[in-house]
C-alpha cells in the first residue's frame, strides 16, 4: 500500500483532500502577517504564495566531489537556477549546523554545540527555548502555510529524556521524523508523534525511498488552498553508506581525490590535525576510499529522489510555483591532511557545502559567488513568504536578492564559523596513549575530535580577500595577533591562533 500523509491532528479527509486545521477567520488574520511583505508584487485573484522546498542532505562535501554523482539534481535545479560556489556552514557537524538551519542563527545563539543532550541537541532546553520560533513554526502560525517534515531531524531526537518520538516541534503539519541519527534500515519514525519500526527489507524499509514516497504522498493528498513548504532530510551519504541495491557496485573505480593535502602532514597547525599518522597505513586508505565509492553510491538514490519530487510538483501544476533548495548540513574529509574520514574541522572540505536554488523569477544556469552561510535559509524562506523579517531574531539574510539578480546587492565579506569538541574525560579504550579529551578514533589511533577542538573562525571573502583566521580555546600559543574580525561575532578568549591558508584546503 502507498504511505498517506496524515496531519499531525490525525483529522481524516473528505475526497482525497487534506483539510485545513486552521479556522477561516484566524487563516486569513494569520496570512495578513506576511501578505503586506509581499516581495513578488500583488497577488493575482485565486493565486496562492510560492510553495518552498528544502533538500538537506548529511555529510555531502562540495570541495571533494560531493555533487558528482548527482546528475539529475544538476540538470533539475542547478541548472534551471542558480548554485551559490561560496556557501558554508557555522558548524561542521550536524546537530549545530542544522540548529542555524532552523533558527537561522549561529551556534553562539542557538546553544546547540555539538550531537549529545548535553550539547543541546534536541533537549528540552533546545525545545522550550529554540524550537518556537524556528522558521517552520513562524511560516505555519503567521503564514498560514502547510508544513512538512520528513527525515533526520536533530541527532538526539527521540531521546527519552527529551520527550522520546511522542514529542513533535510546533509548527509541523506533517511530521515523519527519523529517531537519532541516520540510518538505513532498522530504524524507528515519529509519524505524527506515533512510533512506527521499520525493518530491512528494501521495497517497504530503504529509508531515502520511503522519504521519496511520502514526499509524493503528500503532495498528492494535501489542501490545495494554502501554500506549502516541504523539508526533506536524508540519511545519505551519511555512515553507515548502505546503498540501495541497485546501486551497489556503481564507482567500482573511483577513489577518494588525491588532492593537494592528501595524505600529508599537517605542519604548523592545531595537534588534533599533527597527531594524525603521515604516511596514512594501507588499512586506512583502503577503508577511506570504500567510504568515499559508498557515499556516492547512497546519494543516487537522493538523485532519484529529486527527480521523483519534481515530476510530482509538474504534474500537479505546482512547479513554476515552487522554490527548491538543496544543501547540506556539513563537508566531509576522506584523507585530507591524514585524518581518515569525518567533518569537524574548521578547512574548507568540512565548512563549505552544495547550494542549489531554482523556483519563480530565477534565472537559468546562474551562477553567484557571494558568502553564504546556512543561517541565510531561514531568513529567505520566510522572505518568499512574505514575512517581515525585522521581526525575527535571526542572524542570517534573505537570499532573495541574489536569487532575482538584484544589481548593486551589498553583501557580507565574513561570517563566522565555530565548534566545541565533543571529548570526554576518559582515553579511548582503542588509544589508551592519546590521554583524556579526545574521542571519533580510528584503530591505529588517529582521533578527530577532541575537548579542545573548540575554536571560532572567520572565513572572509571579497574582492581584496580570500582567507581564514582561527583561534582555538587551548594551551598551545604563537604569536599571532588577534583578528578584529573576530570581536564582531563573540567575545573570544582563545589560547591559539592560527591563519588558514585556503591554497592548502
């Protein structure tokens, strides 16, 4: 049987259509809030505001071939659109970056700082505090759209000490959430705050393509009297990178690249990236390029997806009323100064991810090379929606200037990135010599994080600059000045400073 997409009220339907849970009266009060902002010009009689579509993705790189396999993607929406070269992420890794996705600010203001509870991912702080105000509550209550979630949410969502799968975030119409981190197959989804298992067989469980069938589901079944916004979050190319079985022996020949900081040493930088073993052994090369051919291989069943997606939205007549993103919520590095896989470092492999747009009034095969940040998506959904942004408490800006082709746009050189190691106390049992306050090690004892990895960033690019400047909250000190910059976003007490040379990233 086809997955139904059921409101979170668990109200049933007349005719095959989705009623609306909002009361007339209030409906048209709630669109009032965002009408007046309406950036597009005035509406034509019967014409609803465009709908909005978000594709996030976990873990696809951009500067290591991340968007290679996609091929349908590109000629989908990069190509009848716009790509953003300079997007970047406030925090690379998944729980923070996707806390700024949602609230449209950085780590520093959101509080999120790392996976785990006590990190703020998801708890109950994060849910009192955060969640009200993230940019899907605001478009439901004030904007009168429908809104849906399908995929990995926040990592320790479901946990619980946080209110389990029971809990949905308001301002969620439609809530098919993953439990924790993701996965392929075995997992549990919060369907409208009800636990539902699914197993590993790969026509009912493969869970990219159960996202793609209730994605289609609901544009099939929903209210066709208000506008929507979709957010579908997938597992790929994530670990544990099981491919759909179709798809497993695809780039049996491909290798991680052997770019310039391949396998090299990482001299005069932070211990985490100098502890690491140069020459990498055998075992690790080979484990990081099966990831690497892995990777891709999950991610063409999110190719998949998106031409699924946008052949719905053409049938149903809704495309050229409907923006599509696609990001990512982090880089991924696969060798790169001999750290074998992972994100959480402050280079460009980790921090800048795929930024792809189209939708009404944006050209095709555009290109803009402005500084992103994902805190910007917030701010330009509820843009296209109409909303007045002075109104939020967000960092970010709306993206819809550069989107139309707005001449004489000024724009940011900076924005900020930072991170908080996520190590403990103990050693790790698998590196008993590497000493407390590290964690993510590999067998021969290669480590990606650790307590100290806690560092703030300001990438800045303009036209006189294209550079990186780091301080970290440790012992070890040079005798680098601090960057003015860095004020400007917090206040900074960091040990360690150090300039990122982009050549070597």
């Amino acid at each position: 049987m086809p997955l139904r997409a059921v409101p979170a009220s668990g109200r049933p339907r007349r005719g095959g259509v989705l009623r609306s849970q909002t009361a007339p009266g209030l409906r048209l009060l709630l669109l009032g809030a965002c009408l007046f902002a309406w950036p597009w010009g005035s509406e034509a009689a019967g014409a609803r505001r465009p709908n909005v579509v978000l594709i996030l993705t976990d873990d696809q790189d951009d500067l290591l071939g991340g968007m290679t396999p996609l091929k349908k993607t590109k000629a989908l929406i990069a190509d009848m659109g716009m790509s953003f070269s300079s997007a970047y992420v406030p925090s690379p890794l998944c729980c923070p970056s996707r806390a700024s996705i949602l609230t449209g600010k950085y780590p520093h203001n959101h509080h999120v700082v790392n996976n785990t509870l006590e990190g703020n991912c998801s708890s109950k702080l994060w849910q009192k505090i955060q969640e009200p105000y993230t940019f899907p509550a605001i478009l439901r209550s004030m904007c009168g759209y429908q809104t849906f979630f399908a995929g990995k949410y926040l990592n320790e969502y479901g946990a619980l000490d946080a209110g389990g799968v029971e809990h949905v975030p308001p301002g969620w119409s439609y809530w098919y959430a993953l439990e924790k981190n993701s996965k392929y197959y075995n997992y549990t989804l919060s369907v409208n705050g009800k636990a539902r298992k699914h197993g590993e067989n790969y026509s009912l469980d493969y869970l990219t393509d159960v996202l793609a069938n209730v994605s289609l589901d609901f544009l099939d079944y929903k209210s066709n009297s208000e506008p929507f916004f979709m957010m579908i979050s997938t597992p790929a190319p994530h670990s544990p990178w099981i491919a759909a079985p179709q798809y497993q022996k695809s780039f049996q020949n491909v290798s991680a690249p052997r770019n310039s900081n391949f396998n090299i040493y990482g001299k005069n930088k932070h211990w985490l990236i100098r502890q690491a073993k140069t020459p990498m052994t055998n075992s690790s090369i080979q484990f990081l390029d099966e990831a690497f051919r892995k990777r891709w291989q999950t991610l063409l069943s999110v190719d998949d997806l998106v031409e699924k997606l946008i052949r719905r939205l053409d049938f149903h007549g809704e495309l050229n009323n409907t923006f599509i993103f696609y990001t990512s919520d982090n880089g991924y590095h696969t060798g790169q100064f001999s750290l074998p896989i992972d994100k959480r470092q402050l280079y460009e492999f980790d921090i800048k991810v795929p930024l792809l747009v189209r939708g009404p009034g944006i050209k095709a095969n555009q290109t803009n090379q402005m500084l992103i940040a994902n805190i910007d998506l917030g701010p330009t959904i509820l843009d296209i929606a109409g909303y007045d942004l002075n109104k939020t408490q967000m960092d970010g800006r709306s993206l819809l200037p550069l989107m139309r082709g707005t001449s004489n746009v000024t724009w940011r050189s900076d924005v900020l990135v930072e991170y908080q190691g996520e190590g403990y106390n103990g050693s790790d049992p698998t590196c008993p010599a590497m000493g407390p306050g590290v964690s993510q090690c590999f067998p021969d004892c290669v480590c990606e994080d650790a307590y100290n990895n806690t560092y703030a960033c300001v990438r800045t690019m303009s036209k006189s600059w294209n550079l990186q400047y780091c301080e970290f909250d440790d012992q070890e000190v040079n005798s680098i000045k601090n960057h003015p910059r860095v004020a400007n976003f917090i206040n900074h007490g960091s040990k360690f400073f150090t300039w990122v040379s982009i050549k070597d990233n």
